[in-house]
C-alpha cells in the first residue's frame, strides 16, 4: 500500500495530516503528488470530493516550505469566494509556516493589504481581487514559482478567461496545475498555449456513486407548494438550486415565509454574510441552503443528503456539478430535479448535451410516506448510452432502484451569473 512518505511528503507534515486522521493516500494524490514534486506541469482531472486540493497543496508545502526568499512564490487562483477560503482552511491544516495571505472581493482591503505588507508566501484568492490588488500595487506575482488554477474549467471559461490570462501574463513561467472535475474539450487548446508538456492525470469514480436522481414534472404555479412539501417529508440537509441571484434570494425568502429554516447564497451578497450563511450550514444551525451555481462547484459539505435543481442549468455539466454536493465519498444521496411544462426545450437541450435520462419520481408516495419510488412508465423511456448498451438513468444487475451515472463532461459552462 503506498504511503504519504513513500510519496516523498516530510515528516513535518507526515505529522500534520495524521492529526487529522489522514493516513493513506487516495489515488488523485498518489498519482499527482510524485509528479508535482519533480516540478512537472499537471493537469487532474477527477471527480469532486475526490482529494484534489490536498494533490495539490501537499507539493506546494513540501516544495516551500524549507526555503526562505521573497514572495508570493505560490498562486492558487479559484472562481469562487468559498473555495479559497476552503483552499485557505485546507492550506493551514498543514501546519507548513508559510506565511498565506487570503484575498477575495466582497470585503474590506486593510486586512488583506496587512497579510500582503508582512511578506506572504503562498496567496489564495479570486481573479478579480489577485488583479485589484495589483494595480493597486499591492501584490506583485513576478516571483510566483508554482501557481493552481482550482477549477480549472470554470477559470478558463469566457468569463472569467480574460482576467486568468492577465494573471498568467504577470508570472513567469511558473510550475502549473490545472484541477477540476470536469475537463470540456476546449479547454485543450487553453492547456497547450500556458502548460509545459503537462502530465494528466484522470481519475475516474471509485464506484458507481450511491445516488438516487429523480424527476418531478410539476407546473410552474406549483413549484413552490411542491418544494415546500419535499422539505417537509425530508429531514436532512439541503441544497436548493436555482439561476439567478435575486430568484434565489426570492425563494429562500418564499420558503422562510412557510416556515422552512432557509438562507440564500449568492453573489449579491456580503462576504461576511456568505460566511456566516456557509458556517451556519455546515454547522447544521440551517438546513436548506438556496444557491446558485456558487454552491456547485468544489464545496466539501459532507452531511448533504438531497439535492434539489428547483430551475434547470444551462447545462449538463452544470447539472453533473450540482447533483456532485452530495452521495459523496461513499455517501448515500439523492437528487431531484423540478421540470416544469415551460422547461421541455431546456431539457431536451440538457439531454442533447449528454445530461442523462432521469426517471420520473411518484413524488405522493415520497411526501407521504418518505419513500422513493417511481412512476413505472419514466423506466420505459429511451436514454442516451454511456457505456455499452445498458441505459444511462438505469442499472438493471443487483439492484431493485434505478440508479444515475454521472455523465461524460459535456458542453462548455455558463458564463458567471452567480
């Protein structure tokens, strides 16, 4: 069995992963970290929850932390607000001494100028502050010897793209790693332009991820009653998804009014107050978290056990993150995704896209006697093969319920909306 040492990590951190009861490397760290340690570019591709920030922040540790010079000599560039801070948590787990200095818009400037100002070694952040604080001439990466592109996809799409390629442009040749989930064909040529012979590493799912995906047709002018009683006949956690960021905060504040203990997550939002909302969540204080697609992407909330797409995506790799919050690492989950008469063209244009065939759900029997079952003919409908010739919503061997697949990586991402 390969250890962490047998990896090459140093016993100073050895120690500090076995505080937290992490003992044995998963195969997106024994693949990447060797690699990452010879100073080769790396592009991961594995599924969420899989241990790809570890694959990463294990070398940029190792590779720092004996040496003393100016920085940052690190740069780890995420979409969102929530993954850096996840990223930062992560980071100081490891107890390396590097100096880290955590920078994402939303707040105040004095305390993230202060953790530039004392000389720091390793900057977490988002595209648009890392660049403010630039051209504010605060921050200067032309000493960054190792920078990560988390979410790589996301971080290479049209709307973020122009400031990734201003940060690239401010380095000079640094080590790079490119991680995500998903990896859309067009992010090749993205990857051929700024990654020196990079060595890719894909991970594919251990196992069949214990989820249940199930469809409820529903008018529009039921959506909200129809939500409201799936929340009541479910005692877990949470996550609601919906498009836009004044229909999320609407919602949330729809489903407060009928009682349900909610809060919304989206980028109208204060720092402080999306900070409060994720802690309050995970904290399990509030069990209905309403998000847009803020929350689908890279958050390592394990205690999730429903998820619900309330609104569709606008697209199949969008639904195949969202429905990733949950039946994680071995966890049972279930999804349910609303289809409203209004909604047939966008749905056919997720299947086209390779989203898969999802059977309809009885949703009476699961209000009213908090099981799951399904409308007998929804089995009966054509699906789109992932592999050989057995549908994709279905598996027919060793199992009395359908079961989802996660779908290949399919059209690229929607621009930021979050």
């Amino acid at each position: 069995m390969t250890t962490f040492a047998d990896l090459g990590v140093s016993a100073h951190t050895l120690s500090a992963l076995a505080r937290q009861s992490i003992d044995t490397p998963v195969e997106v760290q024994a693949r990447a970290i060797p690699a990452l340690l010879e100073g080769r570019h790396v592009v991961i591709q594995a599924p969420t929850g899989s241990g790809k920030t570890l694959a990463f922040l294990l070398p940029l540790v190792e590779r720092f932390r004996a040496a003393t010079a100016p920085g940052p000599r690190a740069l780890v560039v995420t979409p969102t607000r929530e993954l850096a801070i996840q990223a930062d948590r992560v980071q100081r787990t490891l107890d390396s001494g590097l100096r880290a200095a955590l920078i994402y818009g939303g707040v105040g400037y004095a305390g993230q100028e202060q953790a530039l100002r004392q000389g720091a070694d390793v900057v977490i952040g988002t595209p648009g502050r890392i660049l403010d604080m630039v051209s504010r001439r605060k921050l200067s990466l032309s000493r960054v010897q190792y920078l990560v592109l988390d979410e790589g996809d996301e971080m290479l799409d049209a709307g973020f793209a122009p400031d990734v390629e201003r940060i690239l442009g401010l380095t000079y040749e640094p080590q790079m790693v490119l991680a995500s989930a998903t990896m859309p064909t067009w992010v090749t040529r993205v990857i051929e332009r700024h990654l020196h012979d990079p060595i890719r590493i894909q991970v594919e799912q251990d196992a069949e991820p214990d989820l249940e995906h199930g469809l409820v047709r529903v008018p529009r002018a039921q959506k909200l009653r129809t939500l409201s009683q799936v929340l009541r006949a479910h005692s877990g956690s949470v996550i609601v998804f919906g498009r836009t960021k004044h229909g999320v905060r609407k919602l949330s504040r729809d489903l407060r009014g009928l009682g349900h203990d909610s809060a919304d997550l989206q980028g109208n939002l204060s720092q402080s107050v999306r900070d409060r909302t994720m802690d309050a969540f995970r904290a399990l204080r509030t069990t209905v978290l309403v998000a847009t697609n803020v929350a689908a992407r890279g958050l390592d909330i394990s205690h999730v056990d429903l998820v619900i797409n309330y609104e569709l995506p606008d697209s199949a790799e969008w639904l195949t993150h969202r429905v990733g919050r949950t039946a994680r690492m071995g966890a049972a989950g279930r999804a349910l995704t609303f289809v409203s008469p209004e909604d047939d063209a966008s749905w056919r244009k997720l299947r086209r896209q390779g989203a898969p065939s999802i059977p309809e759900v009885d949703l009476g029997h699961f209000v009213n006697q908090g099981g799951w079952r399904y409308v007998a003919s929804a089995l009966l409908q054509p699906s789109v093969p992932v592999a050989g010739p057995r549908p994709a919503g279905v598996r027919t061997r060793r199992r009395s319920r359908p079961r989802w697949r996660r779908p290949a990586a399919g059209g690229r991402p929607a621009t930021r909306s979050a």
